[in-house]
C-alpha cells in the first residue's frame, strides 16, 4: 500500500507541475497578444495623426559611406498643404566638403507651383505642375514617407516605454520595400531613384525603428537602416550594365526622419530675393519667340 501510494503522490505531483506550466503558458500568449493589440492600435492612432495634419514641421538626416567617400545630409523641413507651400534647407556635407541648398514651393499662381532655389547664394526659379513639384521633393515629404513605413512595416515589438514616448522595431518585408523605399525616393541622394521594380529583385527585409508619443500616438521620429537595399539596388544595375566586376560597396545608408507640430506649423514666408529669381524657362522662352520673329 504504502509503494502504490508513492506512486500515485508522485504522479499527482508530476500532474500538478504540468497544469501550472500549461497555465504560466497560455497567460503568457494572452498578455502577449494583449501588447499586440496594443501595439496595432497605437500604429493605427499614429498614421491618423499623419493623415490629418495638413501641415507640420521635420527634418531629414541621411548618412552614407559608399567605397572610399562619406557623405551627411541635414535637412529641415516646414510643410503647408492648402494653400501648398514647403520649405526646404539642405547642408551637405561630402569629403570634408560643405555646401547649402534651399527650396520653397509656393502655389501663388493658377498656372502651378512656383520652385525657388537657393543655391550656395545663387536663385533661380521654375514653375511646375503639384504633381511635378511633390513628385521632386518626395524624399523631403517626411509626413508621407513615415505613413508609408507605418502601413507596411511587421512585426511590431516594443522596445522602450520612457519619458512619455514608446520605442518601437519593425521590419519592412522584402516584398513591400519597394514601395516604402521607392516611393519615398530614398535612394535619392545615392543616385538611385526611380529605379524600376526589377532592381529590387534579392532585396532582404528592412529593420526599422519608431518613436510615438505614448499618449497621442503622435510620430516622433522613426529610422531605417537601407544599407542592404542600396548595395542589392547597385548590384542589380551593375550586373544589368554587365559591370559586376567593377563592384561597389555600401558600407552605410541610413535616414533617420523626425517630425513635429502636425497641425500647428504657420504659413511659410518666401524670401523677397527669391522673387527676383532667375527663370530659365521664361529666358528660353522669350529667346526662341525672338528667334522666330526674327526668321
């Protein structure tokens, strides 16, 4: 009696230790799929955000190291959506060398988008249709391009939760970065934008990083590291010019966006010295009437 009921306390003791494990599990999928949801949400509450806001103020960082030269782009940004109006200053830093750019986009006109450019002191002036003129400066877009990240980017795990704002990874799928890295012209200052699909062709996954507001699901800022994406993009157009033997590493491409006052960005003055701008256009215009009047 006394061995059979050994067998039966060691039993019940085994019995025990599986119901508390199996109970330790399934707690543990619950509140996991309750951070989830969580998670799926607070992503939903932020591409509303984006959205909504008809106007906000970012800034655009791209660093890259290609072969031998290292290139660092700072950009900052003041967006209007109605009537359009954008502000764009640029410093370029490649090989120890520094140069400024600045470009406004302003809809004054029924004919389309007056573009001015500053460059290293020197304006100029175009005018463009909104379609040309967004399609120009989409890189520069940052509203567009998190929203972008935000609908197809997987796997949401956070990270940190401090100082009010949530730290969140993702990854883009290898069969959506085309459409977050092409159609945010990513590649811009690489040189290749505009790339047709068939470049992409190998790409891996893109991890990304996120920061919210905690308690408005507001966009704070977000990074992706395309390093991988560039050097599978170059590949693919070097063995397409059959140049693979040329090779060309990418060591570095990383942007990093940040963006602010959605919604409370004031309207944006254009400088006067840019009204007194260079209009190629109008200059080439006006030659060739003159030239055909005077045939």
């Amino acid at each position: 009696m006394k061995k059979g009921f050994g067998w039966v306390a060691i039993c019940l003791v085994v019995w025990t230790a599986f119901c508390l494990a199996g109970c330790g599990t399934t707690e543990a999928v619950e509140t996991e799929d309750v951070q989830n949801a969580d998670v799926a949400a607070l992503i939903e509450e932020a591409r509303q955000n984006l959205e909504e806001a008809e106007n906000y103020t970012g800034a655009l960082n791209v660093v890259s190291r290609m072969e031998d030269s290292e290139d660092n782009t700072e950009v900052s940004i003041a967006f209007c959506q109605e009537p359009l109006q954008m502000k764009v200053e640029s410093v370029n830093t490649f090989d120890g060398q520094t140069n400024t750019t600045q470009t406004y986009l302003d809809d004054d006109t029924d004919e389309g988008i007056n573009m001015y450019m500053n460059y290293n002191g020197q304006w100029t002036e175009m005018m463009l249709t909104e379609e040309a003129a967004m399609e120009s400066m989409q890189i520069y877009d940052v509203r567009e391009n998190m929203n972008l990240l935000l609908q197809y980017a997987t796997n949401w795990m956070e990270i940190t939760n401090e100082g009010r704002q949530i730290t969140l990874s993702a990854v883009v799928p290898a069969e959506h970065v085309y459409d977050v890295v092409e159609g945010g012209k990513l590649l811009y200052q690489a040189g290749m934008s505009g790339m047709a699909e068939t470049y992409y062709a190998g790409v891996s996954d893109v991890p990304v990083t996120v920061v919210l507001k905690e308690a408005t699901g507001e966009p704070v800022s977000c990074s992706m590291d395309l390093a991988k994406t560039l050097q599978t993009v170059t590949d693919n157009v070097l063995r397409e010019l059959q140049a693979e033997g040329e090779g060309f590493s990418v060591q570095e491409y990383r942007i990093t966006m940040d963006i602010s006052q959605l919604g409370s960005t004031q309207p944006i003055e254009i400088p006067t010295e840019a009204h007194k701008a260079i209009n190629y256009e109008l200059e080439i215009s006006d030659m060739q009437q003159t030239q055909n009047a005077d045939a």
